[in-house]
C-alpha cells in the first residue's frame, strides 16, 4: 500500500517537472530589430554680403556725394529687395532658396548680410538673384517674413498692392523739388515698365567652398552713384521724384541693372 502511493506522488512530481520544464523551455520573445535610420545629411552656409557704397566709398548717410552729372547729393535712406537666389555647383546642380525673399537696409546692418543654409557640400561655381520681387509674389495677398506688409511697410505701395523693389532719398542742392529733397521709389513688376533686374556672377577660378566646417562669404559691392547714369544719365534738378511705376521708374532700373559686383569670394 505505501509502495502504490510512493509510485503515484513519484509520477505526480515527474509530470509536473515535466510540465515546468516545457513551460519554462518554450520560445523566447523576440525583441523587433528596428529599421535603420538614414545617416543625417550633412550641410553646410554661404553667406551673401552686400556693401553699399558710393563709387569707391562707403555709403554714409548724411555725407556729400557727387554724381556722373557733377551734381552733389546726400543720401538719408537706401533699401533694396534681393530676391530668388540660386548657387550652381561644378556638377552643375543648383541650390535654390526657398521662400527667398530678403529686404536689405543700409540703416540695419544685420540685413546687409544674408546667410543660405541646408545647402550641400561642395565647390560652388556662380550666384544669380534678383533685385526686386517677382511678379507672382507681388499678387499674392497676405505675405510672411520680409514680404510681410508689417515688416514691409516702407517698401509697399498699399494703394497700388505692390512692393517698392528699390528706395533712395536723400537731399541735393541741385533738386528741382521746393525742399531740395530727392525720392526714388522703384517699382512695377509687370509689362514694358516692369523694374526688376537680374543679375549672376561666376566665380571663375575661384570656387565657393561649401562643408560643415567652411562658410563662404560672397562679398558683393552696391554703387548707389550708378543710379543716376549708365545708360541714361539723371538730371536731378528735372527728375527729382519718382514715386510709382512707369518709364521714369523703368529709366532707374535700367541704371541700377550694374548697380551690384561681385568683389570677392572669402572661403
């Protein structure tokens, strides 16, 4: 009798250690391998300088200036609108800003310098941008960033829903206007009158260095003095002000067409 229930626990026991064993013996989980993640692409900055001067000298407001004509002005405002910029590199693939619209303030020297980013690595050949905002923009309604008609509001016309691409005022002696004041306000951005002027500048032998270690700087020379000549020489005592679009304003923006140089290239 003691024999039959030592048997019946010993199978007892057996089984149920056989059942822990299996049960502690089946599948391990599995930890999911996650995808691999791309390696983040590297980028680097070229910045664009803009120098504003007269001639040879730098623009100082307030300080005496003499144009082509021999006629003497100063200068109390200059602003421009520099816009759609593109660097090509040696392959020839192009790096275009987007929303690339920037307002450049001699009063602000902060603006005077643009700053591209995200742009990939390599020897860059040439720019091109435009002076002046395209016509798409121009009819867009509400805008953002240097378009904001907030941050805009001394380069918009809001009775004519469009942007003033270039301003200049100053004083001359010369001036037919009764204060002696001087106001170009440049603008139009469509037809036979349409203002905005386009420029590109090659490199040459001198590539534009791009990595995540290296800034280029494009310094760029602004001659405020070619908006009275080249290829039409201003008479100030006679166009004095020109403060909305059509050929006077188009006469201006065939002048300021080599108003911008590329002087050098700072790796």
């Amino acid at each position: 009798m003691q024999t039959l229930f030592f048997g019946s626990f010993s199978r007892t026991v057996f089984l149920v250690s056989c059942a822990l064993f299996w049960t502690g013996c089946g599948k391990d989980e599995v930890t999911p391998v996650p995808d691999p993640q791309p390696a983040p692409v590297e980028t680097g900055t070229v910045k664009l300088e803009f120098k504003n001067k007269v001639d040879t000298a730098a623009l100082v407001f307030g300080k005496n200036y003499v144009n082509a004509k021999g006629d003497t002005f100063k200068v109390s405002k200059f602003n421009y609108y520099i816009s759609n910029i593109r660097l090509v590199k040696s392959d020839n693939s192009v790096y275009s800003e987007s929303n690339s619209y920037h307002m450049v303030k001699h009063s602000q020297a902060a603006s005077t310098i643009i700053s591209l980013t995200n742009i990939p690595p390599g020897a860059y050949t040439s720019v091109s941008f435009m002076l002046g905002v395209d016509s798409a923009r121009n009819v867009s309604g509400a805008q953002s960033g240097d378009l904001d008609p907030a941050v805009a509001s001394d380069m918009y016309w809001s009775w004519n829903s469009g942007y003033i691409f270039l301003k200049m005022e100053g004083t001359s002696p010369k001036s037919g206007e009764v204060s002696k004041n001087l106001e170009y306000h440049i603008g139009g951005y469509g037809g036979v009158n349409k203002t905005q002027r386009s420029f590109t500048f090659s490199f040459g032998s001198t590539a534009a260095n791009v990595s995540t270690s290296a800034t280029p700087v494009l310094e760029l020379g602004v001659n405020l003095n070619e908006l009275f000549v080249s290829p039409n020489l201003i008479d100030v005592s006679t166009r004095h002000t020109i403060v909305s679009a059509g050929p006077n304003a188009k006469l201006m923006a065939d002048n300021y067409a080599d108003m911008i140089s590329l002087m050098k290239i700072r790796n």
